[in-house]
C-alpha cells in the first residue's frame, strides 16, 4: 500500500532500540546480506527512495524484486539454525541496520516460506520494538498485516488483549497495528476487537490511522459487506477519508 503521509519519518533509534552483546555470534546471513544490498546498490535510485520513504536512514537503492531475489539466494546459500538462528540473523539485520533495505531483509527473512511457523509469541516483544522503531508505514503495514495477525489468529486467547492495549497506546504506530493487523484474517476476523480498535482511534486526526480504518473496513468489505455498511451508517464520526476508503469497493 503506498501513501504519502506528512510525519516525520525518524532514524529509528531510541529507547525501544535492542542492544545485541558484543559477543552473541552473528548469522553468517547477516554480512552476505549487507555484501549482497552494497553490490546491488544504485545511488540515484537510493536518493529518490530516500526522498519518496522520507526517510533519514539512507538507501543502497535496491528495488523490491532485486531484493527478494537476494533474500532468495540468501536462505539457500545461509540457513538459519531454527527459531533461535532467525531470531539471531533478523535481530543483527534490523538493530544493525545502517540502510533501510536491511530492515527490509530482516521482515522478508522472518516471513519467508522456510520460516512458517518459527516465531511463536516469545516474538511479540521483537515485533513490538519494531513497530516501535521503525515507525514507518513500510515497515508497520508488513508486521502488522503478515506477522502480528498471522500470530493473532495461531493464540487469539493470548494476543487479543495486547493488541486491544496497542489501540490506546500512546504510540500511533502501535494503534495502527492494533486497526489493520487482521487485514488477511477473512472471515477469521475477530469483528469485537476490530471494533474496539476503531472505536478508540474514530477522532484521531492523524492521517495514517484515519486511511488504516478505511483500509481495515475496506478489506473486511470483502467477505461481509453488510456489515461493514452497517458499522460505517452507524459511526458519523467517521473521517471523510476513512469513510470513502471503508465504502470504495462498495
């Protein structure tokens, strides 16, 4: 999903930013990863990619396809040893990252077919710290939508209140999250904390929670029409944007 938003995108640092001792091994993934991104690199592409994401963390200037292509070529050529391996690489990828393609690598490795299954709920923290640092809609839409509402539909009982907390959280990155993680979730949708989550952000005037709402609706259209009529007649509050985007495909 590509929109353009006015907040400043940070260097995501802070105190979220995990800290690696200086003697955990490091994957042999990890540098193959950043030798792989520096020989790819293109500097003017990286400069308008710097300038489109608004981003003050630089770019190589590697497209999507030339990166999934070397995260391919990666995970044959490095393996990762289970859980704790992918943890590890995804860790020193993210916290390490001196280009946003990094970051980019580390979500693409956590979520690769090879991997389904590996990240259980000891994870969350790791994706919250994410969320939290990265503080972007590139990196927010993806761990929201493949991996906190892959995990949300595998332990509903456990995840359900925490992401009902991150829909009160001071941090709008994290309130997001907790409006657009079941984008995939079909009819699996949890619709009481789909609810609760919009509810909590209905008067924000803040750009990316309003299209997340329509966004969340919007998708939700897809398998339940009526209700997402229903829910948006029913909400005047509702922003223009959010109620356009809820009631496109409608």
């Amino acid at each position: 999903m590509h929109i353009a938003g006015r907040r400043c995108n940070p260097v995501s640092s802070g105190p979220d930013r995990r800290v690696r001792h200086v003697t955990d091994p490091i994957p042999a993934i990890v540098p193959a990863a950043r030798t792989g991104l520096a020989a790819l690199g293109d500097p003017a592409a990286a400069a308008a990619m710097q300038r489109y994401m608004k981003s003050e963390m630089p770019f190589h200037g590697v497209a999507a396809p030339a990166r999934g292509q070397l995260l391919r070529e990666l995970v044959e050529a490095h393996p990762v040893e289970g859980a704790a391996g992918l943890a590890a690489a995804a860790d020193a990828l993210w916290d390490g990252a001196t280009r946003r393609e990094e970051r980019y690598l580390a979500t693409g490795l956590v979520g690769h077919r090879r991997h389904a299954g590996l990240p259980d709920l000891t994870w969350v923290p790791r994706y919250r710290h994410w969320i939290v640092t990265g503080a972007w809609w590139d990196h927010v839409d993806e761990i929201a939508s493949r991996h906190i509402g892959a995990l949300l539909r595998r332990h509903p009982d456990e995840l359900t209140p925490i992401v009902r907390g991150w829909s009160v959280d001071p941090d709008p990155w994290l309130r997001r999250t907790s409006i657009i993680c079941q984008l995939q979730s079909k009819h699996a949708t949890d619709l009481d904390l789909l609810t609760d989550a919009i509810d909590a952000n209905v008067g924000d005037r803040d750009f990316f929670l309003r299209k997340g709402i329509g966004w969340a609706l919007r998708q939700h259209a897809r398998v339940d029409p009526g209700w997402v009529r229903a829910f948006v007649d029913a909400r005047p509050a509702l922003s223009p944007l959010s109620r356009k985007e809820a009631l496109k495909r409608l």
